[in-house]
C-alpha cells in the first residue's frame, strides 16, 4: 500500500525504533469507542442531567464532574457509571490486536477499560498492569510488557481520576507516574492514538518537557483526521474554513512539545498504517525452513558452507533469523548467525538469532503431530520473510521430501509471509518454488521484481557466494 510521503517516513522511522526498542503507544479513549465504549461526554450525560445542565452545552467536563461531587458530597453515582459502562464484554478493534503483537515494553493510556490487557494476553504475553503509586515499586517476574493507567482502572472506580480537584492535586498524588511518563517521553518515541490532547495530567508533563529540552526533544507523533466539505462537523464552507484553520492552529501548537501531527482522510486509515508497520518489522525477520539428509546436487561441506555464509549474511544485514533447528540444517544456521554476532559484537546481538527446537515428546494433552503444527505456526508468526532450501528425510527405504517444510511454506503463505524459495538445493525447496511459478499474483505483489532472483536461485549456475548475493537482494526488495 502506497501512503504519502510523510507517513511513509514516520512508518519507517517508528519500525527503527521498534526495531531498537525504543518505541511506545500512548492510546486515549478514541481507541476503545469503536469497541462499543463511551466517551467521556456519554459517561457524562446522567451526571450532567442531575445537575440540570445540558451536555450538549458543556465542554469542561472535569469541572462537571467536580460539580457532581460537590453538590453530593460523594461521587457513588460516577462510581457506578465506570463500572457501567467498561466492564462490559466486548471485543478488541483490530487496532489493539496490532498493538498487542508489536515488540513494545510499555503502553500508556488514560483509559480505564481492560481491552489493550486482554489483546496483549490472548497475544500469550505477560503483562505488568501499573494503576496505582505502590504497583510502580514491583516488578511483574518474566513480564513481556508494561501497562501504565494513569487515570486508574475500571476494577477500582472510587480511585479513577475524573473531577477538576483530581487533576489538580495529581502532580503530588500520583507523582511518581509523571516522573516515569517523563522519562520514557525523553528516551522513546511516542504514537499517541485516540487522545485530544486536552487532558491536563498530559499537558503538565508536556509542557515542563518542553521547558527543560525545548529543541532538544524526541519525535512524537499522532494522527488527526482531516476536515472535508459536508461531513458531520463541516456542513458548510464558513464552518471547514474556520475548524481547518483551528485545527492547524492546534498541530502547530503540539509541535512545541515534540508531536508532529499526521493527516489521515479517515479513522480507518490508522489500522492500514499500523499493519504496515507490522508488517515491516516482521519483515526485518527472516524465518530459515530446512531439513536435509542429503545435500545433492552440492557436496555435504559446500551446502553447509553455503547455510553458514547465508546465516552469517543475514545478521550482517541486521536481519533476525528464526529457525526451528531443523536436521541437517539448524548447526550451520547457528554458527553463521554466531559467528557474525561474535565477529562484531558491539554492532550485532544474540537477540538475533531466534532458535525453537521443536519438541520431542507428545504432552498430557496434545500428541506430537498436534504439537509440532501448534509450534509451527507460532514460530512462523515471528516473521515476514521465510527462506525454503533442501527439504529431504530419510522414509523407511529411500530419501523422501520432508513434509515438514511443505506445511511450513503453506503456514508462512497463510501468515502473508513472503516467500523465497532456494530452489537450486532441490528437493521441497524446488516444489515449492514450482507451486509459487503456477501462480506468482498469489505470492507477490510485484512478481516481475521478484521471479527473476527466484529464477537464478532455482539454476546450478554460480558460485556459493553468488547466491547468497542473490538472496539478499530479494530479501531486501521485498522488506521495503
């Protein structure tokens, strides 16, 4: 998918910091509305109807709530209606099943509901939920992630930030919030999704940021929808004229603070560019499916030299390389992959080479056909390119194709794995590159850059390191 030039640049940028670990999500309640829950103004109207005003009128509803209080001297009914209207079971968006498989430590959010932890869970990830000072001096065994709630949690309403004096005294109450929010905005690059930017808690952090480093600030980044000509808040050219240039105004303004603002045409662009940015982080991965008892039509030394510099190549060109440790094949992955790792260890990581031995046993529940396909797939899921070569067992009385490797090509082509078959090793591997030739449209968005490199590897031609070259460059073709 094509996208202009200023997101294609923020795509590519926040891949990197994924990439690099530096990247985070700060989600508002944008995010959770198309789920089925209320905004604050909805959450508002009985509280507003008890006061007698009208929330059609009202636009200072931390204030409204802090009326409510004052007036009862309690706030159970604001209690009731948090509990109301978010424990409600509904389902993730695709937005938070996005979010919940990106490689990130941390996500920020002001809302109270429990969706981006239960899309982060079923993604079988440990999750650090923080919603109150004492939780942030604890540190979950094992945890994959860190959820920080700023403005509390559903399960805990009498506790949920919500009236005017809240806001106000939060600096003191939950400072050690604004003190970790602070840091991460100073060491990580920020997408903010769903949020308003008129939540005061937000706005102290930002603007005391934007006093102490002033230029010196990280990149940060939100979308904002565009105004057009006749739609729900633009009825007629005064009113486009006057919110797009409010709107400028208001960009321009969070640029002091860091937060380069991005026009999309609607909401649901966001989900295309947040699975684009899936996508390509998947594709810095590089998944090696391979099996051999035999290495004809090359020697046993040169086709192991061959998987050894393929290996080694890939890590050099800042690749991760994923590998079942299949036989035959799995030893000359690892030591290629270490030996770039060890060769330069200031520039590449062991984080790298992502090893799953497949298990050898059936467990109380799953025999070992069922397990092998379960651990397939989550294997494969781990990546966006897969590399196919040799593909051969011993069966009870000749070398047959390894089944194992066909079903692994069929997993990645469900995934939307792009596929690179080295088919000079024969074998699965030259099956496979002949199920893709019948139909390439199926395989590649652009079959023409692709099958000319397919076809090179496909031949006997050249040498070990001509091939290795060969495989790079579609590697890299297709990671753009």
């Amino acid at each position: 998918m094509t996208f202009n030039n200023e997101i294609e640049v923020f795509i590519k940028d926040f891949v990197k910091d994924l990439d690099e670990g530096t990247a985070s999500i700060f989600a508002g309640a944008g995010l959770s509305i198309p789920a089925g829950y209320v905004n604050w103004q909805e959450l508002m109207i009985e509280i507003a109807e008890d006061l007698g005003l009208n929330i059609k009128t009202e636009s200072d509803l931390v204030s409204l709530a802090q009326y409510h209080v004052n007036e009862n001297r309690n706030r159970t009914k604001i209690n009731r209606k948090i509990l109301e209207e978010f424990t409600e079971e509904t389902e993730e968006t695709d937005n938070h099943r996005i979010i919940a498989r990106l490689p990130l430590s941390s996500i920020w959010t002001t809302n109270y509901d429990e969706l981006i932890e239960s899309s982060l869970k079923k993604e079988n990830k440990v999750v650090d939920v923080k919603y109150n000072n004492k939780q942030l001096l604890v540190t979950k065994p094992k945890r994959d992630i860190v959820v920080y709630k700023m403005h509390g949690d559903v399960n805990h309403p009498a506790d949920a930030i919500l009236t005017k004096e809240q806001y106000e005294g939060y600096h003191q109450t939950h400072e050690p919030f604004i003190n970790t929010l602070t840091g991460e905005l100073t060491t990580k690059t920020f997408l903010f999704l769903g949020f308003s930017f008129n939540d005061p808690n937000l706005d102290y952090v930002l603007s005391r940021l934007n006093y102490r480093f002033k230029e010196d600030q990280r990149q940060h980044y939100q979308f904002v929808l565009k105004h057009n000509l006749n739609d729900a808040n633009n009825p007629d050219r005064a009113t486009l004229d006057y919110n797009v240039k409010k709107q400028s105004l208001m960009t321009n303004d969070l640029r002091r603070y860091g937060i380069k603002s991005l026009l999309i045409d609607s909401y649901e662009e966001i989900t295309k560019i947040l699975k684009e940015i899936e996508d390509r982080y998947k594709k810095r991965t590089v998944f090696i499916s391979g099996s051999a008892e035999i290495y004809e039509p090359l020697d046993k030394n040169d086709a192991l030299g061959f998987i050894h510099i393929l290996s080694k190549t890939l890590i050099e060109n800042n690749y991760r390389v994923v590998n079942g440790f299949g036989w035959g094949v799995g030893s000359a992955v690892i030591n290629g992959a270490l030996e770039a790792v060890y060769g330069n260890p200031l520039k590449f990581n062991e984080s790298q080479l992502v090893l799953r031995p497949f298990p050898q046993f059936a467990s109380s529940s799953q025999n070992l056909g069922e397990l092998w396909e379960e651990y397939r797939q989550k294997m494969i899921s781990l990546s966006g390119i897969s590399i196919f070569l040799f593909g051969n067992k011993q069966g009870e009385n000749e070398i047959i194709e390894a089944n194992g490797v066909i079903r692994e090509f069929e997993i990645a082509h469900q995934l939307g794995n792009l596929c690179i078959p080295i088919a000079f090793t024969e074998s699965a591997s030259r099956t496979i590159y002949n199920s893709i030739l019948k139909n390439p449209k199926d395989y590649y968005e652009q079959p023409d850059l692709v099958l000319p490199h397919l076809e090179n590897l496909a031949n006997n031609e050249g040498d070990i390191e001509g091939k290795v070259k060969e495989v790079i460059k579609i590697v890299n073709k297709l990671r753009r």
